[in-house]
C-alpha cells in the first residue's frame, strides 16, 4: 500500500484548523444590548449606539425594527413579494431616513450582529396620536383581542392593544411583514417579541371563536397555546426559508409557568422541539433569591446554550446599583450558562453601567 505522509499530515493539520475554527465560532458568548426605538431614530443615535457596542465589547444589537404595528426600515425597500403596508414609526422625522439598513451598513465595521426585534401581537400605543389612520388598528378592528365579558380590549392598558394571536387573518398579517423585512435586510437575526397573549383573561375574539368551535374538544387555554406555538414554528419554517443562515429567538417571559399558564407562551417546548434557535428570558427580578430560583429552574431544562440570560439594566423606580446586576451575572455563569443580554441600552447609558458591567 503507498502512503503519501505529505497529504497526511497536511489532511490532519487542515482538519484541526477548521475544528478550532467551528468551536470558536460557536463557543464565543454572546453580549447583547437592546436598543429601543427613541435610541435608534436618527443617524447621530445610531452611531453613537454601535460605537459604544463596539467600545464595551458587545456583539449583538437588538435593533427594535418594529414597535408597534409601524416600521423602522422601509417596507417593500425592494423585493415586493411580501405585502407590508407598515408605516414609519412615529420616532423618525426624517421619512427618507432608513434606520435599520444604516445600522447594519455601519456594524460591519466593527463585526456586530444586527438582529431586527419586532413585537408581534401588541399593535398600540397608549397614545394612540402616535399611529396615523391607516394602521393596521384602525384598519382591522375586528382583529383586536377581547376579554372574556366580550368587551375590545381598549388601547390604553398592559402594553396597548393586541391584536388575537387566535385571528388567522392575524397571523398571516405578520408573517406578511416579517418575511418582507428578512427579505429585504441582511440581518443577522430576528427575535420576536410579545409572541404570546396579553394574559389569561384575553383571547375571546369573536372570530377566534369561531376558529376554537370547529376543532374537536379541547381545553380553551390549551388551545390558545396551541395557536401561538404552532404560528412559532411556521414562522421558523418561513423565515429560515428565506435566509437559511438567519438566526430565530424569542424574547420570552423567563418563568416557565406563568409563560404557559398566563400567556400562553410554551418557550420550553419551543426549544424541545427546535421551533427557535434561541430563546431570550427576560430575568428582570432584582432580588437576587427570585433570580436565583428562575435560573435554577430554567438550568433544569439542560439547554444553556439554546439560552440567553437577559438582566434589568435599568433602575426599578429606586437605587439599583451596577454591583447587584453583577450578581446576577455570577449567579448565571453557577449555573452554567454563559450568554447574557442587558435591557437597556438607554438604561445602561442613563444609569453610567457600562464600565463596570462584568461578563465574567
């Protein structure tokens, strides 16, 4: 047999290159912030947040591109497959201006991910001046949420009116204008956020009724979890469709029963069975007992990579010192997970944080 020692040791040089390169790649942590539409409405805003990314070490921007039924990018910017009407959000003043394709043009520079995080069934203000009457509300009424008395759920409670997740008209609504912005944007990823009812009590429109009576017998809270992971996954199959290298997340309500039970949000099982990629618990407690106890229980699911821990990086109403955040950190990392996100950017700049947050 003739050996040829060259290609040999050159095959298995070539293959421990391409291993280390694969485990940096996917062991590197993952440092997010997230920056609300009043950070992101202008050019000056928008540089002075990818700068200050870049000086602190963060890799990931949750770029929020869609706040509340309107845009902070421009619908149908070229490819006009996907019908999205969306208007420009409030915030913007100038309509020209295109705050989404200017940050990812200027986080190349520095190699931070741009993700478009967009809230999915919320649709209003509470000030309602700030939409114009050709948003979706107005155009689609029969599309809000009710309670269970019957009543429209009104504009000015929880965080505005949504729109029923049980509506299917609704949902390809959506699917509509995500697919439209992951179309037309080279975005790193999409967290989708407010994937969920707006609690136990909603969910009783009439024509998501109409939808519950014509499946056979099934618990009406079960149900309504089923409308929600169900559109989880279509959306993932869609979106993944479109970009296959497209990172999926959720943004989620970080203890596991009251996600279920009182928004119909089922994120373990969403990771169980690979409807995201990620999931982004949003583990606000300050005290650092509850912290601990929504960890431990969220360790017990033995997914810390499919995980990403996001802290308060905002004073509650009182003194809420950048040390305490640091607890949490060390707290996470006791419970082997290592990827974190801070909520918010604006938050973090107000509050002086950024120095002296520790990753490690």
């Amino acid at each position: 047999m003739i050996r040829f020692p060259i290609f040999s040791k050159l095959f298995k040089l070539l293959f421990i290159v391409l291993l280390l390169g694969f485990f940096g790649k996917t062991q590197a942590q993952i440092r997010a912030m997230y920056a609300t539409v009043w950070s992101i409405s202008s050019a000056d805003k928008i540089d002075k947040l990818i700068e200050t990314a870049h000086q602190y070490h963060f890799n990931q921007i949750f770029f929020q591109t869609r706040y509340r039924g309107d845009a902070l990018y421009i619908p149908n910017k070229k490819d006009k497959t996907y019908k999205n009407n969306e208007q420009l959000c409030y915030v913007v003043k100038d309509s020209t201006f295109d705050p989404l394709g200017y940050a990812i043009e200027k986080a190349k520079k520095y190699h931070i991910e741009i993700h478009a995080w967009v809230t999915v069934f919320v649709m209003t203000p509470h000030d309602l001046w700030k939409i114009k009457d050709s948003h979706a509300y107005y155009q689609n009424p029969e599309w809000v949420t009710y309670d269970r008395q019957g009543r429209m759920m009104p504009n000015n409670v929880a965080e505005g009116a949504f729109f029923d997740p049980g509506v299917p008209s609704v949902r390809k609504y959506f699917m509509n204008v995500v697919s439209d912005l992951v179309a037309n944007y080279d975005i790193s990823g999409i967290q989708l956020d407010y994937i969920r009812y707006p609690d136990s009590s909603y969910g009783f429109n009439p024509i998501a009724l109409s939808e519950y009576n014509q499946v056979d017998s099934i618990p009406f809270p079960q149900w309504k979890q089923q409308q929600i992971s169900s559109y989880v996954n279509q959306l993932y199959l869609q979106l993944k469709n479109i970009n296959p290298k497209l990172q999926i997340s959720a943004a989620v309500i970080a203890k596991q029963d009251k996600a279920i039970n009182k928004y119909s949000q089922n994120w373990p099982l969403w990771l169980k069975d690979r409807y995201l990629d990620k999931v982004y618990l949003m583990a606000y407690n300050t005290s650092n007992k509850s912290f601990t106890r929504l960890i431990e229980s969220a360790s017990k699911l033995k997914m810390p990579k499919k995980m990403v821990i996001v802290l308060r990086a905002w004073p509650p109403g009182k003194a809420y010192p950048v040390s305490q955040i640091n607890e949490k950190v060390k707290i996470t990392r006791h419970y082997h997970f290592k990827n974190f996100g801070f909520y918010s950017y604006s938050g973090m700049i107000d509050n002086n944080y950024l120095p002296y947050i520790h990753f490690r």
